[in-house]
C-alpha cells in the first residue's frame, strides 16, 4: 500500500513539474516570437503594461515604495511566480480530469492574446505570440500527462507493498521523465534566445551611440564654481545619466530610431505641423540645465536629478503651429500611449525654458530617459510635462482630454512644490561627536530657493550656507556646520523660495499632487 501511496504523491509531484515545464516552453517559445515579431507583444510585458495601466494610484506607490527603480523587475517576478502556480495546477488537473489542464493552458494563451491587443504600442500581430504560448503549453501538457497516465498509478491488484513496480509503468515514468526534462531545456533556450534576439532591438542602442548631436546655438554658462560643494553623501549638483532616476510606465523601453521619429503638433492649431529628426536638430538648440522630480517623490525621497538638457524651445514649434485662442492644454503623447497634460501657457512663456529634448548630459538622451526626443519643463512635475518618446502634441483643453496619471486619480496639474532634504548625515547613521557637517540639496525649479534653515532637535533655525546656484530652473546645494554632541538628535530642514514663501510644515502625501512637510530625522552621536 505504502508503495502505491508514494507512486501517488510521486505521480503529482510530476505532474506539477510536467505542467511548470510546459508553461516554460511556452513562455519561452512566446518570449522568443515576441521577440521577433515586436518587443512590445511580448506576452510578459502585455500583461505587466497592462497591471500597470489597471493599478490604483497606491499600488503604484506601494510598488515604487516597497521596491523604488527595481518595480519592474518586481512586477514581471510576481507574473512568473503566478503563472507557475497557474501551471503546476494545469499539471495536475490534466492528469486527475484531461482535457481540464489543456483547457487552462489555452485559457491562458487567449487571455493573454487578449491583453496584447488592447495594449496601444501593439503592432497588427501582438496576438500571436500569447496564442503560440499557449497552444505549446497545452500541447506539451497533453503529451507529457499521456505518458504519465498511460498505465493506472493505483494497482488493484494487492501486489506486495515492496514489490517493485512493474517494467511498463517504469518506463512510462522515465520517458515522462526524458520528454520533461527535454523540453525544459528547449523552453530555457527559447528564454535565452529572446533574450538575445530582443538584445538585437540593440539595433537603436548602436544607433543612439554612433549619433552626434549638433552643437548648441545657445550654449548653456558654465556651471559657476560654488555650485558643487563636494561634499562625500551630498547628491552631486548635476546627476550622472546612469543615476539619474527613472520613472516610467514603459515595461519594455520604447525602441524608436531617430530615422522613423517625427513629432506632430495638432488640434486647436491653425497651423498643424509634422517635424522630422533631422528637421529638429538642424535648428538652433539650447543647451540648459532643468531639476526633473517626480510627483511620487516622498520627502526625503531620491526621485529628482538635476542634467544639462540640450533641446529646442516648444514655444517656438507653438508659435509656428498658432493655437487657437481658446486652448490652455497640451496633450503630449509617447509612441507607448502614455499622455501628459501641460498648461498651455507653461510651453509658451517666454520666460520659462519648455524644450523638446535630444540631449541629457553632453549625450544623446539615453533610451530609457526618451532616446530620441523628450519633454522638460522646468517647475512641472515629470507625470504632466516630461513626456519621454513624445511623438504628439495635441493641442486642447483641460475640460476636453485628461492625460494618463489624471485618470487614475492624480492632479490634472502638477506645479513642483517647494521642498529640501538633508543627504548628510544619513537617516539613522551613527556619528562621533564633534565637528561636523549638516548638508542636502533644496529646490524648486522655475522659482528658486532663496534660503535653508536647520534646525536640531527643538534647537533654532540656523541658517544653513546655500552653493551657487546654476539657475532658479535648478535645484542648490546647501550646508550647515555642527558641533554634534552625544545622543540621539533630530535634524529638520525648511527652504524658502526666490519668493520669500516657506517650505510648509503640512504634511501631505504624494497623491494627488506632491509630498509636502519637513525632511527630519534621528540620528545617533556616540
Ligand atoms: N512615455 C512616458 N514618459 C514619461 C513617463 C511615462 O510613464 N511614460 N513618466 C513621467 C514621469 S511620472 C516622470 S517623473 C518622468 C521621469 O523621467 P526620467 O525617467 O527620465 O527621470 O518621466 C515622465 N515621462
Ligand atoms: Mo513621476
């Protein structure tokens, strides 16, 4: 008895395992058409872009909370690790009930096949690589249960509980076996191969990094000598490209050659206008440097960088594109579908510097930050300015079109709030007593920040050393000397704008339009 018992268990433990390894090679053979088909079928990044879409604002925080830049990763991990229970279960139905584990696998191929269509980046056969998936997955379910099941696991004869099973049933077992393990390894070269072949989407990388950009007809001034008090912790005053923060809904990063870009100015113009690559880098570019934030930032939070931007003035296509009276919005649009909603009269204030870019830090924009052509608009939030991969700008109005964030429960306008934060020393580190060093950045960008004040514990405000700054569009440095003693301290820190309005002590949270409050913290003097 004890035998057949163990065969039993034995026989679902394969099962599940048949089943895991069928959504592999299916997954696998999926990956790989997608990836040669378009990335953006891929049946992972469907159903993920789509999660994304569907979320609610505080999965999206929660997720950049819990997991910060890795969200991705965390995303496409949590798919994998349900449609491996998914299988394991498919497995084990197809061997109790057949044909249900074959009907879960195609269930899951059109579901998926589903989700790819409705995504806006879908190319005409976005459905195909979810259907191979799960025609594969069923397939090799059908074929590895078979083989499983081919001879009863339960013997009703009462054979010797340590007899040996007999030579048929051994041998189903290890060709199961065989196939199982065969078809792993073709589903794992199949993962490998798209990973190689989506790689070769590499095609736009080795463009990027053979493109030179034109020189500025406006040079940016250079960076003025106290802007960088290099001090080791503080953000540096101009983030390097490959720190800079990344936010974005695009789960696979947009390929777009700068051959294929054009931008479209539309709508409420009297003028529409198409603009090519090589028409928009044959005009006088700008170069400047802009703080980027994102809404989500907490305070105290690292979802801001400061670059040198080299672009052109959108007030300038606008003029040329004449707006109708009427219009006080922007649609702008990346090739992925995502929208942004920007005051119109933010991208045609002389006074502020709106550009579409095509230059971050001396390079061509990198990939995941908009390659080839973006928006920056100093003092707006990312979610309703800083449209990467812009391929469309719509001009409308507010009552009439809502962008992305705004229809999952975000502020259809997003001015950057003043805010600082303390980078040195770090929350929760240990310090010795003595002469120290108290510093952070403060910003807000198009306004300026006039002052910073520190104050420890229920000490004074001390009015911290601000560095130059490079312009109100940026953030600034800042520093304060401290005698630390020993104990426990809290440190706070409150800027005050070009204005002479204080940072608000309110505590507000990100949703719907920004954190406000104070940065403050403990810290350890031993
Ligand atoms: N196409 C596209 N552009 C986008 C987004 C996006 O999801 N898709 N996110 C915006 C948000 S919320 C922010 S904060 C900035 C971040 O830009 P970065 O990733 O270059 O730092 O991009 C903006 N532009
Ligand atoms: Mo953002």
């Amino acid at each position: 008895m004890a035998t057949t018992d163990r065969a039993r268990t034995r026989d679902g433990w394969f099962a599940a395992a048949g089943g895991a390894v069928a959504a592999l090679l299916g997954a696998g053979l999926g990956e790989l058409s997608a990836a040669l088909i378009a990335p953006a079928s891929s049946p992972f990044a469907a159903i993920g872009g789509a999660l994304i879409d569907a979320a609610p604002p505080w999965a999206k925080d929660t997720a950049i909370a819990w997991f910060g830049t890795a969200d991705k990763v965390a995303l496409l991990t949590g798919i994998a690790i349900v449609l491996l229970a998914v299988a394991c279960v498919a497995g084990l139905a197809e061997r109790r009930r057949p044909p249900v584990g074959v009907a879960i696998a195609v269930a899951l191929g059109i579901v998926g096949a589903a989700v790819a269509l409705t995504r806006t980046d879908a190319g005409p056969l976005s459905w195909l690589p979810s259907l191979i998936a799960g025609a594969t997955m069923a397939l090799t379910l059908r074929m590895l249960m078979r083989m499983l099941s081919a001879q009863p696991t339960v013997r009703t004869d009462a054979a010797p509980a340590d007899a040996p099973l007999d030579r048929p049933q051994e041998m189903d077992r290890r060709r199961f076996l065989a196939w199982t393990g065969g078809a792993a390894a073709i589903g794992l070269v199949a993962v490998l191969g798209a990973t190689i072949v989506s790689g070769s989407s590499r095609a736009v990388a080795a463009i990027r990094a053979a493109l030179r950009l034109p020189s500025p007809a406006v040079a940016a001034p250079p960076v003025p000598g106290g802007a960088e008090l290099n001090i080791p912790g503080l953000a540096d005053v101009v983030t390097p490209n490959d720190s800079f923060y990344r936010i974005d809904t695009a789960l696979v990063v947009p390929q777009v050659d700068p051959a294929d870009w054009s931008l479209r100015i539309r709508g409420m113009v009297q003028n529409e206008i198409t603009l090519t690559w090589d028409e928009l880098v044959a005009l006088p570019l700008e170069e400047g440097y802009a703080t980027l934030s994102c809404v989500s930032n907490e305070v105290g939070g690292t979802l801001i960088g400061n670059a040198l931007w080299l672009g052109y003035p959108i007030r300038e296509l606008l003029a040329r594109a004449r707006p109708m009276a009427d219009a006080d919005m922007v649609l702008s649009r990346s090739i992925d579908g995502f929208t942004a909603s920007t005051p119109l009269e933010a991208l045609t204030d002389p006074e502020r510097w709106s550009i579409l870019a095509v230059g971050m830090n001396g390079e061509p924009l990198p990939l995941e930050h908009g390659f080839p052509v973006r928006m920056v608009v100093p003092g707006l939030y990312g979610y309703v300015s800083a449209t990467k991969w812009v391929v469309d700008l719509e001009v409308t109005r507010f009552d009439r079109a809502t962008a992305y964030w705004t229809d999952r429960g975000w502020s259809e306008r997003g001015p950057v709030k003043l805010q600082s934060r303390i980078d040195v020393p770090r929350p929760g580190q240990g310090l010795s007593a003595g002469d120290t060093v108290i510093a952070g950045v403060a910003w807000q960008p198009h306004v300026g920040v006039s002052r910073v004040e520190v104050q420890v514990d229920d000490g004074p405000w001390e009015e911290a050393t601000l560095a130059t700054a490079i312009s109100y569009d940026t953030w600034v440095q800042w520093s304060l000397p401290w005698r630390a003693t020993t104990g426990r301290h809290v440190l706070r820190c409150r800027a005050t704008n070009a204005l002479g309005e204080t940072q608000t002590s309110d505590v507000a949270g990100v949703v719907p339009d920004g954190a406000t409050g104070w940065h403050e913290f403990p810290v350890d003097v031993f």
